[in-house]
C-alpha cells in the first residue's frame, strides 16, 4: 500500500497547493482502488468499519430514535480555501461548516459522508493531509466518516459533505419564530474573518447552540455564514426590520462595521430572545456556561412603520451572493 | 420571481450545453437568494416545506425506527453526463445513480439532499430542466429532496446528493457474505450503456433488489456501475476466483463481451444464490415477479486453487478507474 506519511511540499511563501507536476506524486498515479484503501487508512477510528462504514453501495446507520437533522456544505479550492490554508486546516473547515449549521438549530452530530471531486494533478501529500484534518475534526466532534464517493474533474479540487445529526435535547431552533420586540443577539465577533484565518481556525459553537436550544426565551436561531445584514433577514418576522445599534456589533480586531456585516465566513450564532427576558440574568446565565465566549444584544425587531429613521439599515450592508 | 418555464436552447445537432453566452439567461443574473427561489418552485411538490425541507441551516428529518441507509454519488459535466443528454435525463440520472446503490442492499429510499457546484454561465433554463427532471424522478420514487446548497466553480456544473433509506424488508445486503461455489447471477444485460444511452436511460432495480433482500439463498449483492469485471472483486469470497460463463454474459445489442464487462454504468444488480439453490424454482420465482426483467446466471465462485486454467478470466476485462 503506497500510503506513505508526510508533509505535503510547500512553497517558498510556505503555502500548499493542491496540485502537483510530478506524475508518481499524484492521486491518478495511485489509481481509484489504492486511493479509497488510502482514504480509509487515512480517516482511521473516523470511518468504521463496513457495513457502517464505506466500502459497500451504501452505508448501514444503526437505529436511533428521535427527528434528525441532516445539512450539506461544500469547500472548493479557490472559494472556501486556497493554497495558504493547510490542507488539514481545510478537510477540518469543511466538516466545521456543517457542524456550524447543526449547532445553529441546537444539535449533536451523528455520522457524515462525503463526495470528493477532484483533479487527478491533485497531490496525494496533500490530500493525505486534507483527510486527517477531517478525521482528527471528526473525532474530536464524535463524527462517524461512513461513506464517500470520489470522482474526477479538471481544475476542481471540491468537498462535499452531507451530515446527520439529532437534537441535543429536545428543541430543535429554527430559523422561523422570531417576533416583533424580541431581541437580537450574536456569539463572539465578526468580520475580518478571511484575513486573520478565523474562517478555518473558528470552533463551531456546538455547546452554545445546544445550550441555547434549552433555553425557552431562544425563539429562533441561526449561523452566520454569508454576513450578519444577508443572514438576519432569514430570521426577521414579517412586518418588521432588524434595528442595530451599530455601536454594539462586535468587531474582529481591526474590522470595519462594513466588514463586521457584509464579509460573512464568520461561523457565529445569531439568535432571537423574547422581548420579555430578563436580559441581566440571561446575560449571568451565559457567563457561568460560557465565560469565554462573548455575546452581544446587537439590537432588536422593530415594527416596519416604526423603524427609526437614520437607524443602521443592514440592507446597505449586504453580503456575499455566491453566484455574483 | 423570474423563473420563466420553458425548453433550454438546442444546438443543430439537438445538443443541450449546459451554458449560455448571454449573460441575462445564466444562473449569475439571476442572483444566490432567486436562485434558491427558483430551484424550491422548480422541486414543487418533490421538496417538503421547512423545517423538513429547504429553508433552515439543517433539515428535520421525521422520526423513523429502524437501521438506515445512506449513499452519496454525484453527476458531472463531461463525465457522467454531456450536451447530447437531455437535462431532465441528467437530473433524473443523479438521483438514480444512487437510487441503484440502495436498490443493491435491498433499500427503499426516504429524503435526498443535493449540494450543486456550478459555473455562473450556466444557462437557468439548462437548471431549470435538471431540477424538473430530478423532482419528477424523486415524486416517482417517493423522495423528498429536503436540503441543498449552491456554490460556483468555474468551469464546473457538478452535483452530488445523498441519499437516505431504510431496508425495504427486514434485511440488508452487503458486498460480503458470497461463499465457495455460490452462484453468480445478474440482472437484465451490459454493455454499450453509453452508446445506447442506457447510462440516463435506465430503471433503478428498486423492486428487483428488495426482492431478492427477501430470498434466503441470496447471499451478497451490489450495483454494476464500473464495469461487471471489476465490481465483482468485491462479491468474491476470499480464496475464489469468479469463473465466467462467456457465452451467458447477457449482452446489450452490439455490445461485445469486453463492453459488457468493462465499459460500466450498467446499473444493474450482480448477486450471488447459495449452492445449493433449487436454480430453476428461483428462476420460476423471480419471473412470477418480474416477467419483463432478465435474469443470467453468468458462473460461480470457484477455489482459485481449481479454478479452471483457460475459463474467463475477468481481470481482462477491468472496469472503469475513475482516476486514470
């Protein structure tokens, strides 16, 4: 089995491409057969063993009670990475992207399977390093790699995964339920995320999204993906617009407020609390669980005819339209 | 919302590409959230409402007992599918792909999620036909297509689902599991799949594979989607070797022997029958059941110490490697 370890080459600027020029150092060189043996050498403990794991048409998922919760991300190379993220850091986002959207509804995560497309110039090293990213991730987090699927295609290098999950407790959060008055609130900081690397560093906030799932007063949830102005729209009512006090957003270090609401890629929870709350003792709530991860009240749902005019507008801060 | 109905632009030759040169008819015009939008009006029925479909950061799954399955292959511009494939075909062809995985472990299938790269060229009437043909495959089969995400490559249209379900019956049937002198039996016929365009054409073997899930005797079965000569090396217990019968290799019409046991996307089950199998009570059995679908038995298992010096040998005829 030609799995042999090691890093993959670097440049002089210390960044990792994907590709290689060298044809024995190449997945088309190791073939489709030695390439998946390779794959699940590499996912180890992550991937169990057949029938749940890969290696049969379909995987096998043991019996489990309850709704479950299932999301799909992708990362492509040039888009969601690029040759300064290390290829572990990147199999690693690509799982912490989905488990960004199942803590964003309150959930625990279960078993993934994932679809590889990819260039047959792509380097083994570097895949090598993608996968134990990805397993290491998924150990970490309790994720079962049960199955995949690896195709070719020139140019591309792109992942992706498909993951299950089940509600941590009893609540699931939507991205619907939020009413006029009640409260807008936001997980550690944004903006700047592309350029101090949170946007593969960042943990996903599995515990907090749990935790707020427990919490009655939380009447909808979700992450922030694509810029808080584009993705508070998701969860505004009908009939009123998000009012922010734009003094209140936290920033990343050196991050305009433009940047803070329009760049997105920031993996953070934005949530709605009911207007009644106790916002004191939610706040103290909070901090015993969570000391060290911010939140902030960022503003709240205001009736439509009563929006205070010269308030921050986030439609002037929209964010990123994948396909523009 | 501009998701104007109607046929995607032809070539001379009736050819359908994917793309358009004019920019107001491509994907990028029209913009991420009326992409979405469209893509929701074009699954209709095919695509629940949230929380159990599209619209949240995950999908809720209702509850179901019982072991599940789950499956993930994608279709790709220029090597599953090109310009002479219609795009309805193509979209029904994704969902089938898979839909022949679970039908190889005696599946029914449940819910699907599809993650969609593609170039921002792409023609939305192009989309629009592949997701009219997806959603009508899913009505027809009964899956409810639940979640998605859409991200721009260039130079790609690929799309990858999963798909989840649960046995049809009480039993599942793996890979493994053939022994020593165990028939080999396939259904309908192979080769030539792409010439004769069997490749979108063909009919997952849904009914056909929860049948046999249910006959004792079958041991071990899988999909032929890589070439009949290569697949089987999975089905072959350790210490055999296949030992063909040449003559009855069902072949498609002008498919020559190599055809049908190399070329794959045949899409059709290999299985293996216990020895001691009454062959012609199966035979009556499975006709009573499907009188319109062939059934071969093509050889058994044999010691490879006995196996037959001079008999089909099947690693001539290797398959498809995906990454050569």
């Amino acid at each position: 089995m030609i799995c042999l370890p090691g890093p993959a080459r670097r440049n002089s600027a210390g960044q990792v491409s994907p590709f290689t020029k060298i044809f024995r150092e190449s997945v088309s060189a190791l073939g489709e057969e030695k390439l998946i043996a390779c794959i699940r050498r590499w996912l180890g403990s992550a991937s169990p063993r057949s029938p749940f794991g890969i290696g049969d048409d379909c995987a096998v998922l043991p019996a489990a009670h309850g709704r479950q919760l299932i999301t799909v991300d992708p990362v492509i190379y040039g888009r969601h990475f690029d040759a300064a993220v290390p290829p572990r850091a990147a199999g690693a986002k690509l799982l912490k992207r989905n488990l960004s959207d199942l803590a964003a509804m309150g959930g625990r995560p279960t078993a993934a399977v994932l679809a590889l497309t990819l260039d047959g110039r792509v380097s083994r090293k570097w895949l090598e390093q993608f996968y134990r990213g990805l397993a290491t991730c998924a150990r970490r987090y309790g994720v079962a790699i049960v199955g995949g699927d690896v195709a070719q295609a020139d140019g591309v290098v792109a992942a992706s995964l498909t993951l299950l999950g089940r509600a941590a407790g009893t609540r699931v959060v939507a991205r619907t339920g939020a009413r006029q008055g009640d409260w807008i609130y936001v997980t550690g900081r944004l903006g700047g995320s592309r350029r101090s690397g949170h946007h593969f560093k960042f943990v996903p906030r599995l515990a907090e999204g749990a935790w707020l799932a427990r919490q009655a007063a939380v009447r909808a949830m979700m992450d922030v993906s694509d810029g808080l102005a584009k993705d508070l729209h998701a969860l505004t009512p009908r009939g009123t617009r998000p009012a922010l006090d734009s003094a209140g957003i936290p920033r990343r270090a050196g991050a305009t407020l433009a940047a803070a609401l329009g760049e997105g890629e920031d993996y953070e929870l934005v949530f709605a609390v009911a207007r009644s709350t106790d916002r004191s003792a939610f706040a103290r709530a909070w901090r015993k669980s969570f000391p060290r991860t911010r939140l902030s009240c960022i503003g709240c749902f205001v009736a439509t005819a009563a929006w205070p005019v010269g308030a921050l507008n986030p439609d002037d801060y929209r964010g990123y339209e994948h396909l523009r």
